[in-house]
C-alpha cells in the first residue's frame, strides 16, 4: 500500500473518537508534526497525547515528557513534570524514555541529584 496520510488522519479521527490510546497518540503525533493535510499544532498534541496517557500510551506518555522537558504546545518548561513523565513511560519498558530519563540523572536535571551511575543503568536498560 502507499503511503496515505489523509486517510490515515480519517482513521486516527474514527479511532481516536472510540477512544483508542494509540489513536491518539498517532493523531497527536500528526498535530505536532502537521502531517496528513493538518497544520502544526502543538497545543492539540498536548491534549492528544495527554488522553492517551490517561490510557496508559507509553509513546504519549514520553512525548508528552518532551513537551514539558522543552516547553512546547503551551506548556511552561517543567523538568521535573518531564521526569515524571518518563519515569511512567521507562516503567513500561519505552527504550527513548528510559534514555532522557538517563540524561536528566546524568545532568542533575528535573530536581535530580546528579547521578552517573543511575544514568549508565537507564541507558543500558535502553539499549537492551
């Protein structure tokens, strides 16, 4: 099949209405990046990504984290929301999460003390 970015925003939208997590996920991802026709909006992937980390996504959970980690979709930069956030998502094995939550131990960020040898764990655990 070709790759068909409208109609994959068409069943995201009927997915997402039903409310499956990865749907909104997807879908938030599409907000963000402005794919399938849709201008970015970041604001609107916040909220995507947020109703599906209430579902338990891991990959919303984690972007979310990011948006948070730098301040993006009308969101004040908040570190120590961001380490929360991967911290959830590291907890469901997401490799990308386990991996900035290894940063933040490394640099002593989001109300971290700094901690290497937490930091080398965290990536070796991403790296498996």
């Amino acid at each position: 099949l070709a790759k068909d970015a409208a109609k994959a925003l068409e069943l995201y939208c009927k997915a997402a209405d039903k409310g499956h997590a990865t749907a909104l996920y997807r879908l938030g991802v599409m907000h963000e990046q402005g794919r399938g026709g849709l201008a970015k909006d970041e604001a609107k992937a916040v909220e995507l990504y947020s109703k599906a980390a209430d579902k338990g996504s891991a990959e919303a959970l984690h972007n979310l984290g990011v948006m948070h980690e730098q301040g993006r979709g009308g969101l004040a930069k908040d570190e120590a929301k961001a380490v929360e956030l991967y911290s959830k998502a590291a907890d469901k094995g997401h490799a990308t999460a386990l991996y900035r939550l290894g940063v933040m131990h490394e640099q002593g960020r989001g109300g971290l003390a700094k901690d290497e040898a937490k930091a080398v764990e965290l990536y070796s655990k991403a790296a498996d």
